[in-house]
C-alpha cells in the first residue's frame, strides 16, 4: 500500500507502518535493502478540450501535439519519461492469459517525417499524408507466445545457470546471462515457478486467491495462517530437499516474519544439489518472464524496423563480443516501456506493487508500466480491424482506402444507425401528428458485455461505446469513449470439468444485476464479445447462450423483461486481442494514437489540439474498506469493516477524508470501544473531554487508536477481506529525543488531530496520505487556550477601539454645538441686530474654523467688540439677575409708599 505522511514543522508518521516495502533486492541484501515503496507522485494534467472532427490547421507538428497528452488513470506515468522512450515500441503483455501473449507498438515517426521537409502548408501533402497513414493499418502487432504458459523454467544442476541466478538476485543485473544460461522452456530435470505472478506481493498464505491455491497447493501447508506462519525463512538451506517450496521472508532485515507488511511470501530454489537453497521473490521471477518477452520483441522489431533505432544501436553494441556491449545491448531491451492487463480478480494493492516493481527493475528510462483492465484491452482489440488492418484483396477495403472494420464495429455501427434512423422517423411522425419542428433526439448508445475466461479466472464487464471516429481521423480507435458500467469477476480454484466457466451462471447474474440498476433505460446488449484461448471461447459461448436461453424463457411471462434471450449476438475474438488491445491503449497513453481536431479559440482562429485516441471511464473491481480499534489493537476489538470504494465506484476515486480526534477516541474509548453511531451524541461526549481537564483522557485513547485498511476483489457476503499494509497509528508520533523502550512504544507521543486520505486507482491501487500539523495534545491544548484568549482579547481590544472613537465623535459632537451656541449668545449680546447675530451656519463655521484654538477665537471676540466672551448659559444667568435687579429697583422705588400703605394698613 503505497503511503505518504505530511505534518507541519517536520512533523511525520511513526509507527503508522511503511506502506509497501517490496524492493526485490531487500531480500538479498542489495544496495537498495531498506528502501520503501513511497507513494508515486500525482501528475495534474489539464484537460485536453474536445472538438468536432476534421483536419488540424496546417503548420503544426502533431508529434508535439502528443508529446504531453497523458492518460489521468495512469499515475505512475509522466511526461518526460513518455518522452524519453518515444523511441522504443511498447510491449503490450496479456501477463494473466492461459498462455502469455504479447504485442508492440512501434514509436511513432510523425515527427521525423516532419522534420524531413514535409510541407504541411499543402493541404493535399496533408491529405496524402493521412492516405498513408490509413493504408499502413494497424501498426500494433502481435508477437505469437503460445507455447509460454507463464511458468519461469530453470536449469538445475547446471554450473552456468546457478551463477546467472546468483547474480541476478544480488545484483538485480544480468537478466541476459539468466535468459540464455538458465531459463529454459521444456521441464526437463528443471525447476518449474508455476505462474509466479499468482502469488507476487502476498504478505500471508492465507491472502492466496483460490486461483493461487490451487495452483500452489503442493508447495505449502494450507494449515498456515496470518497469527501463527509455519513457512520460515531457511538459515542456510541444508535441510530443505525439494526443488521448489514456499517460504516466507521477512523484509525488515529480522530472522523471522512479524506478521506485518514487512513480510513476503517467497520462492526457496534448489538450484543444486551442493549449494543451499536460493530465495526468490515472485515479482522477480515476474521479472524474469518480462524481460523474455521483451528480448522476443526487440527481435521481432529489428526484423521489422531495420532502420529503426534500436536495430542501429543493437547492431552496433552486439558485435563487440566483450561483456560490456553485452550489458548495453541488455539495458537496451530493458528499457522498453511495458503495459500490463490486469483481470478484475487480480486488482489487489500487494499484487500490483509488485509488478510495477518487476516491470521497473533492469531498466534506466525510469518510465512506469501503463495499467489497464484486462476486458478493456480487449474491448479495444475487438475493435481494431481485422489482421493488424493490413488487406490485400481489393473487396476488403471501403472507399478511400481505409481497411474494412471488424465484426463488432460493422455490428455497433449498422445498429447504431438503423437505432438513429427509426428514432428520426418516429419523432418526425410525431411531431407531424403535433403540428412542432421535430427534435434531434438522443443518439443510440450500445451497450456490450465483454467475456473472459482462463484457468484462473472469469470476468464479465459491461460497456457502452459512444462517439464513432471515422479511419481518416484515428484508425486505430473506432470509437472515442468506452465507458464502463459493471464489472463482475471471480477468481477460480475449483476442479470442475469446465473450469473457471463453472462460475459463469454466478457472474452474469449479478452483472445483470447491475446493469438494471446503474442504467435501467438501456435495451438488450447489442453483442457479447468473447475473448481468451479458442477453446475457453467456445465453452463460454456455449455457456452463454444456455444462460441466455433460460433468461428468454424467464421472461417471456413477464413485464419487466429487459429483453435478454438468446437472439443477442455472440461474436469471438483472435486469440491475441487483450494484447493487441492493451497496445494500442499503452500507445493512446504514450501520445501514439491521438485525435487531433480543430479548436476554435478566443480570437476565433482555429487552432489543433490533441486528446487521447479512446478515452476509458474506468470502475472499481474490488472494494476498499476500513477498521477502527481503539483498544491498542486487540484483535476482539476491531469495528467490523466499513466500506469506503465499493464495486463499480467510478475510478480512480479519492481523495476520500477521515478525519482522527483525540477527543472523539476518548469517546469511543469510554463508551467501550464499541462506537458512537449517533454523531449528535458523539460530538457532545467529544466536546466533554476537551480542555485541560481531558488531557490524560484524550492522551490514552490517542495512543490507542489504530486504523486498517482491507480490500477484496470477489463480491458477496462471504468473500474475504484482505489486510493492506500495517496497522496505522494515526494520533501517535514518534518523538525522535525518546528512546522506544522494550516494546518499542516508549518515543511515541500522542498528536491531538490528523486527516487520512484514502485514494484508489483503476487498477486496485491504494494510496494513503496522513496530514497532521504535528502538535502534542498537551501543545494543542495550550495552542487552544492562547487562541481562544487571543480571540476574546481581539475582540475586546475591538470593541474598545470602535467604542472609543464612537465616544470621541459624540463628545466633540456635544462641544462644537456648545461652543455654537456660544458664539451665537455672544453675538447676540455684543452686536445685537448685525449679520452675525442669529447666523447659526457663521457661528458653525467659525468654531470649525477655530478647531483647537478656540482660546484666539475668544480673544479675537474679545478685542473686536469689547465684551467678554461667556458661556450661553452665563448670558442666561447674567439677563436674569439683571433683571432681577430691575425688578428689585422697581419694587424700591415704590416701596416705602407700599410699605406705608401696609403700615397704615398694619396699624
């Protein structure tokens, strides 16, 4: 499992258990022994904008079109390596066939014939050019291995051999000494490796598929189990007598296997009967067959291509007779880029590192393998025309030169246009009957089952094929788009007469199953399409059409019959369609096969672009699933698997976010590990353990939590779940100033939150991505307690601030109306009946005017009219006692006679 950890401040995983260790040379103690399987980088690709058919615009290199056209599925490929073996042909290996079989694809030369002085400002030379190209055919060919039937042969007893072997496993060098002293192809007093890529990247004997059971059987004891391995590593080989025996190796250097991620299932070789046994990872002897297919190819591409340049460079590295020319002639062959078909019941993690391992070792290009489903291969093999498109007699081609279609395209493309025709005619009726212009209605789309059978497996996958593309336009690829609906796979290791075709009841109910529910508008498929060895197509014809048959006589009663019976037309395939097939897609994806159109841009000038010859809508053959513990990892207390990518979830998928709190832990922990479903009640107990006061709470359940990742490839309730990779420990950290202690948990602190994102490829690859910021619960607590002080304090200081200006503007508000109707009181008494007396919008201006300085705007009064300047209400006060006064004055100057008056009165 391939596994990246981010954290902040250098921040990391500890102890959350390296992803997928399965460097072949670990084993042997090689230059690389400790290296890790790191996630593969994402490659962002923009999107190539489609456009309508026709001729690209004249003056542009359509090699450079394609340079960095790349497919989104295929993530272990980037541009510069595609660009630095656009050179070499692609080996296309249909690895998990009953007999390998291979084809190339041979580098594109578009480029080279440009730069020979093409004018491709002629429209006519551009014209002839695609009249070339369309007279050539196929370019994709098929090189015949049916007498390989994925079995690695070695010589025994033989001197020669056993040193090819020896240095091959401790170097990872010499593959060519290997293919010429060592392997041989009969069984002859040799050691047979049957199908060693069953078995490559398995962890455990009991994750064997029943195919690898069964073709294993002999070799270990199927009483072995994940808890308690009986298959260990030999010290020094002496006692082991058998030829060939399964034994498992650990890959973190210790003695004995740990039940982890670190160990393998391996190959213990007796080469010879005086040496000790060897031990071989199944992904090298992988590696061992790949590098034969791809010395046939560069044989068959040198006949094929004399002037090519790996012909110049092998005929002049080949004839130095020393063993470095040897080496460079090996290198030169291992560089190849390969693509690989991978059935639905072999998209497991473990088995995919694996072989994109296998395919990396020997070669210096550093381009990845190009991973495709095997029924998709094969779909686009069934497409391709006809012996590679080359035809000699006259009536075989249409008009123009382009060669006749196969079966299924002839058939997909009359259907489609009878289906076309009738919907026309009947909407024109239509709208005639409702006096209405007719409508364009919806294009037919076609729907094909694809059909595959080995001895180890069937698989079932159901398509539909949109947007025909004339031969003018991309020969090789009929169609544009091929998106996926369901697909349905088992993997066999019964013992039936009819083998793998047994299951073929089984699996094609529940594809039709799946079909009703993914797209219950779609009719009856319009064929079935078989593919695999002539004779596992015949029994699965044959099974079919009973199947078929008893769905006709099921339906006949009823009224949910979706149309299946046995009219629906089955149509056989070459013996090498899958790889055939699976090279023209290694080709769409290196910028082989490519549609280049005319886009209109933004100053409305056409401009070419180029997008990928067929693009694939992938589903998911297997499910992923996870499990929580939160008791340290006791085996009673793991949840029961959750299931995040099902069965025909759109791929690739992800990044899907689980997100890890201590405090949630705490809660689960509390409640007896059994979980909280109730999210509602969860964040309450969670919100109760957070603060100071949780921190021991919230510390323990931290260390405590661990996570699992499981996968399966088979559906049904009773399929087994297979482990991936080492238990994760998500909140823990390891501390690098701490020492691990007897049980190695010593250094680990507890992080208070972390992200875990979950990816998956099309090819059953899981990619994993913990993102934490790397702080203790301890500094998360403190963080939390300085921020939310931090908050109340911003907000205060806020407040404060914004009150504090409010207060100011409405006191100095109050003060310049004051010192108005101040100056307004004072004009009123020292120039009373002038301009200024009364003058509200003057006296305005003047205390604007005299901001600050009103002390000289008082002064200045002052001198002006002779009058002090007072205060509004001292003018009111002084009026009043002046009047007082008077009336005082008043009241005196009578007030004797009053006074007599009362006195007269009084006496």
């Amino acid at each position: 499992m391939s596994l990246a950890t981010t954290g902040g401040g250098g921040a990391g995983l500890g102890g959350a258990g390296a992803g997928g260790l399965s460097i072949s040379a670990m084993a042997h103690g090689g230059p690389n022994a400790m290296a890790t399987h790191q996630a593969h980088s994402q490659h962002a690709h923009s999107s190539i904008p489609s456009g309508t058919s026709g001729m690209a615009a004249p003056g542009t290199s359509y090699a450079a079109l394609g340079a960095d056209l790349l497919d989104k599925n295929q993530s272990f490929l980037n541009a510069k390596s595609v660009r630095a073996v656009r050179t070499l042909p692609i080996v296309a290996v249909d690895l998990y066939g009953d007999h390998i079989d291979v084809s190339y694809f041979p580098p594109n030369n578009e480029e080279k014939d440009e730069n020979n002085g093409d004018n491709d400002d002629d429209e006519m030379a551009v014209m002839m050019k695609q009249m070339v190209k369309m007279k050539k055919g196929c370019l994709a060919k098929n090189v015949t291995q049916s007498s390989s039937e994925g079995n690695v042969i070695l010589k025994r007893d033989d001197v020669s051999a056993y040193k090819a072997i020896k240095r091959y496993l401790n170097k990872g060098e010499g593959y060519d000494a290997v293919l010429t002293d060592a392997m041989v192809t009969s069984n002859d007093n040799g050691i047979v490796i049957p199908r060693p890529h069953l078995i490559m990247g398995t962890r455990r004997t009991s994750d064997f598929n029943p195919a690898a059971k069964s073709t294993y059987a002999t070799y270990y004891s199927p009483s072995s189990n994940s808890t308690s391995p009986q298959l260990i590593a030999e010290e020094d080989g002496a006692t082991n007598t058998k030829p060939l025996s399964l034994t498992t190796i650990a890959m973190d250097g210790n003695a004995t296997p740990n039940n982890d991620d670190y160990d393998r299932v391996a190959l213990s070789i007796k080469l010879s009967t005086k040496k000790k046994s060897m031990t071989m990872l199944p992904e090298e002897a992988v590696g061992l067959l790949i590098a034969q297919v791809k010395k046939d190819v560069r044989d068959v591409f040198v006949k094929d291509y004399p002037e090519s340049e790996v012909a110049t460079a092998g005929s002049g590295g080949s004839r130095g007779g020393d063993g470095g020319d040897e080496e460079e002639e090996e290198n030169g062959y291992m560089d190849f880029p390969p693509a690989f078909a991978i059935p639905g019941w072999a998209t497991l993690d473990p088995a995919i590192e694996a072989l994109i391992d296998a395919a990396a070792a020997g070669g210096s290009s550093h381009c990845g393998p190009s991973l495709h489903q095997r029924s998709i291969a094969a779909c686009v093999g069934a497409l391709l025309p006809p012996k590679g498109g080359k035809q000699s007699d006259s009536k075989s081609t249409v008009a123009g030169g382009a060669p006749s279609g196969s079966k299924l395209q002839t058939l997909l493309s009359e259907t489609m246009s009878s289906k076309d025709t009738a919907a026309a005619k009947e909407e024109a009726r239509q709208a005639a009957m409702e006096r209405r212009e007719p409508i364009q209605p919806n294009p037919f789309v076609p729907l094909v089952l694809l059909a595959g059978v080995t001895k180890e497996g069937i698989e079932l996958t159901a398509v539909q094929i949109t947007k025909p593309q004339g031969p003018d336009q991309e020969l090789h690829c009929p169609f544009g788009n091929i998106n996926v609906i369901s697909s349905v796979c088992y993997a066999y290791g019964g013992s039936d007469d009819d083998g793998a075709v047994s299951l073929l009841s089984k699996a094609l109910d529940g594809l039709r199953e799946q079909i009703g529910i993914a797209v219950p508008e779609s009719e009856e498929p319009t064929a079935i399409v078989t593919y695999g060895s002539m004779d596992s197509q015949k029994k699965l014809a044959k099974s079919v059409k009973k199947v078929l048959t008893k769905y006709g006589e099921e339906g006949k009663n009823s009224d949910d019959w979706d149309g299946w019976d046995e009219d629906i037309t089955i149509l056989s395939t070459d013996t090498g369609c899958v790889s055939m097939g699976l090279a023209v897609l290694a080709a769409s994806v290196h910028g082989r096969v490519k549609l280049v159109v005319s886009v209109k841009g933004t100053d409305d000038k056409l401009r070419p672009k180029a997008k990928l010859g067929v693009a694939v809508q992938d589903v998911a053959t297997c499910a992923v699933a996870v499990s929580f513990n939160y008791f340290g990892g006791a085996e009673s207390k793991w949840t029961e698997p959750k299931v995040i990518f099902d069965f025909d979830r759109r791929v690739p998928a992800g990044p899907y976010q689980i997100d890890f709190t201590a405090a949630e832990c705490a809660a689960h922990l509390a409640n007896g590990g059994k979980g909280i479903e109730d999210e509602s009640v969860l964040i309450e107990k969670a919100k109760s353990l957070e603060g100071s006061r949780g921190i021991p709470d919230r510390e323990a359940a931290a260390l405590k939590c661990r996570f699992r990742i499981y996968q399966k490839t088979s559906r049904g309730d009773d399929s087994e779940w297979i482990r991936l990779g080492n238990d994760m420990k998500p909140l823990s950290m390891e501390h690098t100033q701490k020492d691990g202690g007897e049980n190695g948990e010593d250094n680990m602190v507890a992080i208070e939150s972390a992200v875990l994102e979950l990816s998956l490829s099309n090819v059953g690859i899981v990619t994993t991505k913990l993102i934490t910021n790397g702080e203790t619960i301890v500094q998360a607590t403190k963080s939390a307690r300085n921020s939310k002080l931090l908050r109340w304090g911003t907000i205060i200081g806020s407040v404060l601030f914004i009150g504090g200006f409010l207060v100011k503007s409405f006191v100095e508000e109050k003060i310049f109306d004051r010192d108005t109707q101040r100056v307004l009181a004072y004009y009123k008494h020292a120039a009373p009946n002038s301009f200024h007396d009364g003058d509200e919008r003057q006296a305005r201006y003047l205390v604007w005017k005299y901001k600050g300085k009103k002390d000289a705007l008082w002064r200045r009064l002052e001198a002006k009219y002779g009058v002090p300047v007072k205060h509004a209400w001292e003018w009111d006060d002084e009026e009043e006692g002046v009047t007082k006064d008077e009336d005082e004055a008043a009241e005196d100057l009578d007030g004797d006679e009053g006074a007599d008056e009362m006195k007269g009165e009084e006496l």
